[in-house]
C-alpha cells in the first residue's frame, strides 16, 4: 500500500509499504479520506517527542472498515467510519496520561491506504458528512470542543472571541460556539479571512494588521466572557483588557511565544483566568461527534487534493491564505 513515510529528520517520502495486519482487538481500515495538520509538520521537522523514523504519519482519518479480528466485532466491517486519534489518554479526565500519545506518532497513523487500529477509536461517521469533511475533524475538533465547553465553560449567549481565524482548530471553535448559541467574534490579519467569518454568522471582527486601538474596539462590544487563542505572546495583555469579570482565556498553543509581561494586576482585580488545553479525552470525543450530527455542522475545507500530492502540500499547511483544513482523497 501507499504510505507518507518520515524517513528522516526533514524528508517524507510517498512511497509503498506492507499492508498492515489484523491482530487481536483490531480493526483494518480503508482510508478515504485524510487531513493535514500542524502536528504533521512540526513532527516532519523534529519538533516533536517520541520521532521514530520509517513510521507513517497522519492522525485524521475518515473510511470504511474492511475487516476486524475479533468475532464480536464483525458487525464493524462495512460501517463508515473517524478514528479517534486519541492514545492511552487515561482515566482522568481533566488531564492526560504520562503514556498518551496520539496516531500517528509513534504508531503508524492515517497517511495510508489503509491504517489498523484497536476497535474503541472507531466512531460512527456523522450521515450528513462526506469522508472528505469527516476527515477534517478529529484534531481540530477535539480541540476546540475541549477547550471551548470543559475548559471555557461556554454557555449560550456569552460573548467569544476566537483569535486567528482560518486555522484548523480556530474554524471548529468558531463553528462550535455559533453552535452552541455564543455571540462570536474573531480576530485574523486577513481581510479575506474576516469577510468569510462574518458571512459565515460572526458578530464582529478585528485586523490586527490594520487596526491599532484592539481595547477600544472591542469594549464597545461589551466585553468578552471567553477568548479561545493559539499564538500567546504580547497580545495576551490585549485579550486580559477586554474581558468581562470571571472571564476566561484558553489557550492552546504559543506560536508567538511568551508574552514579556502579563497584566497580572488586572487579572487579579477582575477574577480572571489564563488556562492552558490540549486535545481532549475519548468522552469529549464521543460529545464532539455527536454534537457535529446534532448541529449538522460541515467543517471548513480549504482545499480538496488527491492523496499523491500529500508530500508536497506540506508547505502550505503555514500559509496565512488557508482558511479550514487541507484534506486528501485517498
């Protein structure tokens, strides 16, 4: 079969590897669908633990199951199915295992033909998705449901801020909190970005690039109760002034790196707090994929490409033009 195979610090390679095969416990699935992500890049370019060389990169997948080990769990072959990425997350549900890991890294993921996994991350595929969108949620999705709903407590009607519109987990906390019935707003340096986010439901939006009174602006809004951001850095002093007391800043990455200072006197004073997520357990990905069906949510696909560009599109996955997930037709 067809594998995305890192072969070593830096290079991947499309190339033809053994099919894998059944043992007990386990599912083989054909892939027809697959996303890229930031986690696949940053592993391509040895910024990630646990690197194996030779191992099959990918941790979204949508596809059909051709076959199962066990007997009792035949009735999976044929079914539609996402794979949930997650690995030995745990039992405690607020945090993960010291052994987690997800597909994908070091265990063979979903850049393949075909990909084995154990039978309990397999989830139904929501009806109303081709494998193509269905694909484009685990990462993203889990993420952004785990920070908007158990780490932000978002509730309807509150006002959100999602910073960095366009990227695969903004799209889904974006999507989610219009779900859920929250007054959302955005951020992002494009104006291409904020003009899709407001014709998609946005309340309101910001350029960063372009607009320099951020505090202003936005206390026009009234306040935010909840700010969901992946960059951190300075602009985390911007989010602290515009936010409602016993309001809440989730983050889930820190692109932009460390902020020089936080405004701690003013977090202190209005009862705020700064809280750090990642990914999600398999009961929140049990939630997320329900509330996918229920909300008949479509997420944002960038660009539809055929599995024998995957390689190759490595280099936009950084590009500040993309908006939603790059998916591949396996």
């Amino acid at each position: 079969m067809k594998a995305l195979v890192l072969t070593e610090s830096g290079k991947i390679e499309l190339k033809e590897v053994s099919k894998p095969e059944l043992s007990v416990g386990t599912a083989l699935v054909k892939i027809k669908a697959t996303g890229l992500n930031r986690r696949d890049d940053w592993i391509r370019e040895g910024k990630y633990p646990n690197i194996k060389f030779g191992g099959i990169l990918g941790s979204d997948g949508a596809g059909v199951v051709e076959s199962a080990f066990n007997e009792e769990d035949q009735t999976w072959v044929g079914k539609e199915v996402v794979i949930n990425p997650n690995i030995d997350w745990g039992t405690d549900l607020e945090s993960q295992s010291t052994k987690y890991t997800i597909l994908g890294m070091p265990v063979n993921g979903t850049f393949a033909e075909y990909v084995l996994v154990p039978v309990h991350r397999l989830h139904h595929k929501p009806f109303h998705l081709d494998f193509l969108q269905a694909a484009a949620l685990p990462l993203g999705g889990l993420t952004a449901f785990r920070a908007l709903f158990r780490k932000g407590g978002l509730r309807a009607g509150q006002n959100v801020l999602i910073s960095g519109f366009g990227g695969g987990v903004a799209q889904f906390a974006f999507l989610f909190a219009k779900a859920a019935g929250a007054n959302v707003y955005v951020t992002s340096g494009s104006d291409e970005k904020i003009e899709k986010a407001l014709k998609l439901g946005a309340k309101g939006a910001y350029n960063y690039k372009k607009q320099a009174n951020f505090d202003d602006l936005w206390k026009t809004k009234g306040g935010f109760d909840l700010v969901i951001d992946s960059a951190g850095g300075d602009q985390l002093n911007n989010f602290i002034k515009v936010l409602r007391p016993q309001g809440k800043i989730v983050f889930y990455g820190a692109t932009n790196g460390l902020p020089a200072k936080i405004d701690l006197y003013r977090m202190f004073w209005n009862q705020l707090s700064l809280i750090g997520t990642t990914m999600g357990n398999d009961h929140e990905f049990d939630e997320m994929i329900s509330f996918v069906g229920k909300h008949q949510i479509r997420p944002i696909v960038d660009s539809i490409r055929p599995f024998s560009k995957i390689a190759e599109s490595f280099v936009d996955i950084t590009k500040s033009n993309r908006v939603g997930k790059i998916v591949f037709q396996v």
